[in-house]
C-alpha cells in the first residue's frame, strides 16, 4: 500500500510540536510544506523565535547546524544532512593553515581578523569567534567588513573567495586570493580563502551578453557569490533575500535574468524572468531532500526514535555564537 506523503506529512504536522522549515533552494514539493521559509541566517532566527521544541530543517548542513548553535535547547532534525559544497571546502585544519600563511607573511596573529560566511561548518565559525571574528551573510558582509576595517587588523575572509573579492572591490580595497597567484598578505586589505559555491560559478560573462543581444534592455540580477566579472557586469547584485525584493519590484513587462539556484528562479514571477545560464543551475544537495524523507522523519519523532538529529559540543556552541552575536550586534 503506497503512502500519501503530503497528506501524512500534513498529520504529522497537526499532531506533533515541530515546527518544519525550508531553504529557498529547496525542490518545490518539500518548499511548499514547511511553515517557515527563507534564507539561511533568517531561518536560524526565526526558530529561535519558534515555540516548537522540534525543528525539522529541510537544508544543508551548516544550516542546521546555525539553528543548533543560535537555539541549543531545540530538538534539531533534517530529512537529509546535505553537504554543501562551499562549506565541505574548509575545516578548522584548514582555517588554521590560512592563519599560519598569513603567520608567515609577516601578519602577526593578533594582526588577524577572520570573518567566515555564514556558508561554513560550526568548528569553523568557532575557531572565527575565539579569535574575535566574525560571521557574515551576503546582504550584510559590507557591514561586518566595514566594522573589522576600523580595527586596523587584516581580514581574513573565508571561505567564498568571490564573496571576499566583491566587496573589496565595491569597497576601493585591495584583495588576494590564498593558492591564486601571489598572496602578498601585506598588500592586501582582505585576504580570502579559495573556496566558492559551484552553482553561482556556472554564470559567465558571455551568459550576459547572450541576454542583452537576445533582448535589448533587460536588467541582469546575480548574487554576490558569483565570479567578480560577472558582478561588475550586472545590473543588481545582492543576497537570495534582495534578489527576490528587487525582481518584485520591478515592472511586471521589465525582462529580466537572474543569476542564482534554479529553484529560487523557478518560483519568482513567472513573466519575463529568465535562468542566466545555458545549463540549469541546480544544486544538487539541496535538491537531495524528497517528501518521502521528509516524512520518515516527521515519523521519527511521532515513533519515539528520531532520525538524522544534529548535535554541537558546548565549546563549539559556545564560539560559534560569539561570532554570530558579534555579526547580529552590528546594524
């Protein structure tokens, strides 16, 4: 006898505390049952908020994670723990390799100021916050960088190098890449790691121009995530949350092509709104969680026996939210 996900899901909804929550690039039948949506840091915030004891978080793994460090006394569930790839690239080991090149370029450690987007696993973000750092999202990394500047340390920016590269740039800064030619940390302002999400490297420049010969006046949109070439050649660049305010925004007969995760794209308006790229831009841990797992773990919880539960030491936890209250202190 086969099972009616969605009706099940739905019960399990009604007779469970559990509060299910959903990333924008989530596939749309599992993005349609949650009861919270958004992007990471603000879903995170949002179950803080929640009264549920049980999240059910439908991401990637650091996603979890961030809700487990900012609300430790919640029940943490996720119907895939989904590895994402910008984040898999860094470890602590590797967030200390990056100090110590720094170390032996003549940067003496107190002279560091990491920042880590938010895209990073919890060891990391702790290791940022023991060391006075900070975490950043994509809407807010002109803020925090802005803030690390005034103490005249060097930045460390992990683990998105075209994140790091991108505000130096609308900033008038001077950054290098770590592995990408010569990284001369004393001639630099910001210092990134090189590390980059997969999906926002599928949109080129020539994706651009294909799109304003095609069709004369169209706005170009991506998010900050991608290659620097490609920023300085768009109309608007900005967070999945702005993205999504500024296509909105504008006139419903306006075209316009969007650089980001085809999921997100795909539920935009569905007039004059275009892919910019010549291959469907879908992450695929994003895309791993399915109805059926969904409910198997809303299950879980109704059988006594929860699946797939995320778990931060204390000390983690406890440096971890250092560098994220230090992030949600600036305005």
């Amino acid at each position: 006898m086969s099972i009616d996900y969605k009706a099940e899901i739905e019960r399990l909804k009604r007779e469970l505390d559990v509060t299910l929550v959903a990333h924008y690039y989530q596939r749309d039948e599992v993005f349609e049952m949650a009861d919270i949506t958004g992007d990471s840091l603000e879903l995170a915030r949002k179950c803080k908020a929640d009264d549920n004891p049980w999240v059910v978080f439908c991401g990637v793994g650091f996603m979890g994670q961030s809700v487990k460090v900012i609300a430790p006394e919640k029940r943490v569930l996720m119907p895939k723990i989904a590895c994402c790839a910008m984040a898999r690239m860094i470890d602590g080991s590797y967030f200390d390799d990056s100090v110590d090149y720094m170390v032996k370029h003549g940067i003496a450690k107190e002279d560091i100021l990491p920042i880590t987007y938010i895209n990073s696993d919890a060891t990391v973000k702790a290791k940022v916050g023991e060391m006075g750092g900070y975490v950043c999202t994509s809407s807010n990394a002109f803020k925090i960088i802005e803030k690390g500047l005034e103490t005249g340390k060097k930045i460390l920016f992990v683990p998105d190098r075209c994140l790091g590269q991108n505000f130096a740039i609308r900033m008038g800064l001077k950054s290098c890449v770590i592995g990408e030619g010569e990284c001369d940390p004393k001639e630099a302002d910001v210092i990134c790691f090189n590390g980059f999400c997969s999906v926002h490297q599928l949109f080129t420049v020539d994706d651009i121009e294909f799109y304003r010969n095609k069709y004369p006046g169209i706005k170009i949109a991506v998010h900050p995530e991608c290659d620097p070439k490609v920023v300085q050649a768009a109309d608007f660049v900005g967070s999945t949350s702005q993205l999504i305010k500024y296509v909105n925004e504008l006139d419903p007969e306006q075209k316009v092509a969007i650089g980001t995760e085809y999921n997100l794209v795909n539920r935009m308006r569905q007039k004059n709104t275009y892919v910019l790229s010549s291959t469907k831009p879908e992450c695929p841990t994003m895309n791993e969680t399915t109805l059926e797992d969904l409910y198997r773990t809303l299950k879980s919880i109704e059988d006594g026996n929860p699946i797939n539960e995320i778990h931060v030491d204390e000390h983690t936890v406890k440096y971890a939210n250092l560098a994220l209250e230090r992030m949600l202190a600036i305005k």
